[in-house]
C-alpha cells in the first residue's frame, strides 16, 4: 500500500481530502511529543506525516530534547528510539498502524524539498516523486534508493542479485575507487586564446549504471588470474608502457601510480589507453550480474517524466523540486553502498563497497573515453573534475567536436563560460585549486550583481 501523506504547519494539517488539497486547522502547541503525531497522523488516516520547514514548529522539533520520545513511551513503539529527522513509530496497542515523521529542514539528503514555498508545493512535490518512481521518499533519500532496488529486483529470477554477501569485503573499502580529476598549466599560445568552456555530464553516476555488471555470492583471493572484463572485482595491477594518459597532456588512469588496485571498468580503461597491464592477484565474483538495470531504467523514466510531461506534472516548481530531489536519491543511494558499519553494528546487505565501486569506476572509464574522442579534435582540454570538462577555446561558443549535447543520460550540456584572463591563474596542476577559484569567482560576481 502507497502510503498517504500530510503537511503539519503551525496551524493545521494539509493534505488530498475527497479529492481535494484540505486544510485543517491544528492547535499544535499540544504537538508535544511523538506520540501525539502518530495519533494526529491516525486520526486522518495518513501514514506519513512532513513538517513545513521554516515554520515555529520545525524550529521547535529541531530544539526538542530525549523527552519528545520518552514521553510517547512505553504506549507507542518509536523507531529510532531518539528525536532525528526521520522517526517511524506506531501505537504498541495497535501495532499495524505505522507512522513516519520526517523533518525536512533538518536532512541534508531533503535539502531539495526546502525550495517549496507553501505546504500544496510540499505536498504536490512529494506527490510527483512518488508517481514518477513508484515509490515513496521514506527514511533518506539513500534509503528511497535501497527500497527502488529491491522493489526492482524482486522477481524469481533476480532476487539472487541482492542476497547479502557473506565474504569479507574489506579490501574493496581499502581500495575504494575515487573520482576523475586532473588539471595542468595552459600550454604555448593557449593563453592568448580568449576563454575557458565548461561542460558536464548528465546523471554521471546514474548512466553507468545501465549494463554494469556488478558481483553477487561470495569473493574469493586468486593469484596471477587472467584479466576478464565482464568478471566484476578488485584487481592488483601493474602497468608498463607509453601513453598521452601520462597525467601531464591527459589523465592517468591510476593517477600516475604504476602499481595500483583497481576494479574491473579502469582495468579496461588502462588497457584502453594503450598501457600493458600484469595482474599479479585479484579478488574476483564468480556470478555477475545487471542488478542496477531496472534501477537505472526507473530513473531514467522518471527523470524524463519530470523534465517533459508539463501535463502530469503541471507545478512548475514541484516538479523543478522534484526533479533535483530525484537526483539526490541515485547519488545518495550509490554513496551509501560504501557505507562502513562500525564495529558492532549491522551489516546490511546494501552495504556493498564493490558495487559501490563498481559504479565509480565505470563513470570514470566512460569519462576517459570521451576524453579519447573528444581530444581528437579539441586538444585544448586543461582539466577534469568528475563529471567535468574544461577546455579553452577562441570562441565564445566553441563547436565541440566529439561531445553530444543532450539533456539524455550520460550526454553533456554546456555549464558555464569563463573569460580566460578571469581564470588563467587558476590552471595549475592542482585541480581543486581551479574548482574552488571558480566558485569564489562566482560568489564575487553575484556580490557585484546584487550590490
């Protein structure tokens, strides 16, 4: 059952009555403690209740201390068992009757959901996010994405996918993969060219995931294995050989180290560069397979439902919201399969720094076949930044060559345009120094604009 949600401001409950948006006045001064949500919650008939942020009543929930909870004790059961942004509880007398209060304001993984202006934008925001994934926001917007890949993979012939692995996966948290960047000084006559053009690439982290094989079953250690490219795992190279991927001219697939881990996508990749790679050991998956598929489809749907179906999603603003809160859920979901669990606590079976990795790994493999292409024809590429690329060029609008420009998955759309005498200083070979240069220079303009 889809769950039925309201909005709680300071002074009713709004939400979709008889087919209307109903407003009902509240006293909610007698808001006090958990409980007396799950009831008001119960009494209309709603299984998940939002706080409007902004309101005096956020702010006050925000400042609550252990006794919102413990009050509601021992006649409601409250999970977890402390006031945080997210609690689910219901009446131990009653125990099907289960309630989720969530305060935005205080998630960082809702922070999309802060742009709504009125509890109608709030709700039709959170509305459109549940019809166009087919489920609801619940827990955390990682968590959203647990419950997608679940729901997506729970078939008789998928369910195998996501059974928790029993192997111990440690060596994939020591080796976790990292993302592209890379940065170098403008070259002779490069300065004098006129201006810095920056693209990015949509969904960076969502695109890969169409096709990726990723492990499931146990892992086990071998020695000296031949490199398969459809084996998902973490692979102990060594590379020998020449490259224009020398991380001077362009990136280096290892960062410039000849004796590295990485996993099966940038094992390709090195090879794809034209490096010789020895595998000295490995820690392989026997069973591969498309796990992230259905996922990733589901996302794909709904991120074009969002941007182009104006007669579904009629609120501009909701569906603006909407459309970013999405987003947030695949890059939460895929930070959170790297979680690592301290010691003495669960281990959940989305815990999975392969598949994690996995997906890292095969954005940056798709991120230097681009670059392959595109420098073919533009070799005035000067730095990478994830899902970035920065290039400087004579023109104001520069044809690039080998690059589609698309709102699609996985295609890139142009982000911004520097004057390059604005931004020269700032193409180092460090290439934080250039991305965080950038964003002062950003802030400086906007300070002139508004002044």
């Amino acid at each position: 059952m889809q769950p039925t949600h309201g909005i709680v401001t300071d002074t009713s409950i709004d939400y979709l009555k008889n087919g209307g948006f109903s407003s009902v006045s509240v006293d909610t001064s007698r808001l006090v403690n958990a409980g007396d949500f799950i009831d008001l919650a119960l009494a209309h008939k709603l299984t998940q209740l939002w706080v409007m942020p902004g309101t005096e009543l956020s702010n006050r929930l925000g400042d609550a201390g252990d006794t919102f909870v413990t009050d509601a004790l021992p006649a409601y059961d409250l999970f977890p068992q402390e006031l945080s942004p997210y609690l689910h509880g219901w009446k131990t007398i009653a125990h099907g009757d289960a309630v989720d209060l969530c305060l935005p304001e205080y998630i960082e993984q809702f922070r999309p959901l802060l742009g709504a202006k009125t509890s109608r934008d709030l709700y039709t925001t959170l509305y459109y996010i549940q019809h166009a994934l087919g489920t609801p926001l619940k827990w955390t917007a990682g968590r959203t994405g647990v419950e997608i890949v679940k729901a997506t993979n729970k078939t008789p012939e998928r369910i195998s996918f996501i059974r928790p692995c029993k192997s111990d996966l440690t060596p994939f948290y020591e080796h976790a993969a990292s993302d592209l960047t890379w940065s170098r000084p403008l070259g002779a006559g490069e300065d004098a060219m006129g201006y810095m053009q920056v693209i990015d690439r949509n969904a960076m982290y969502l695109a890969p995931m169409s096709g990726l094989l990723v492990g499931a079953g146990e892992c086990v250690h071998v020695n000296r294995p031949a490199f398969n490219k459809k084996r998902p795992g973490l692979w102990h190279i060594t590379l020998s050989g020449l490259s224009q991927f020398n991380g001077v001219d362009l990136p280096h697939p290892t960062n410039g180290e000849p004796d590295s881990w990485q996993d099966t996508p940038m094992v390709q990749c090195c090879l794809e560069c034209g490096y010789q790679v020895e595998v000295i050991e490995a820690y392989v998956f026997s069973e591969a397979h498309t796990t992230f598929t259905p996922f990733y489809e589901r996302f794909r749907d709904a991120r074009q439902a969002l941007m182009m179906d104006t007669s579904s999603y009629k609120n501009d603003l909701a569906r603006t919201i909407a459309l970013d809160q999405v987003k947030r859920i695949y890059t939460r979901f895929t930070g959170l399969l790297g979680y690592h669990p301290a010691d003495g606590e669960a281990q959940r079976w989305y815990y999975r720094p392969d598949w994690r990795n996995a997906v890292v790994s095969e954005a940056k493999h798709r991120m230097f076949l681009t670059i392959k292409s595109f420098c073919e024809s533009n070799p005035h590429l000067v730095a990478v930044y994830v899902d970035g690329l920065y290039l400087v060029s004579r023109s104001e609008d520069v044809n690039l060559t080998g690059i589609e420009l698309s709102q699609q998955l996985g295609k890139y759309k142009r982000d911004a345009t520097y004057p390059l005498d604005d931004v020269k200083h700032l193409l180092t070979d460090q290439p934080y120094t250039l991305v965080a240069g950038l964003a002062d220079l950003e802030r400086l303009w906007e300070a002139k604009s508004n002044a």
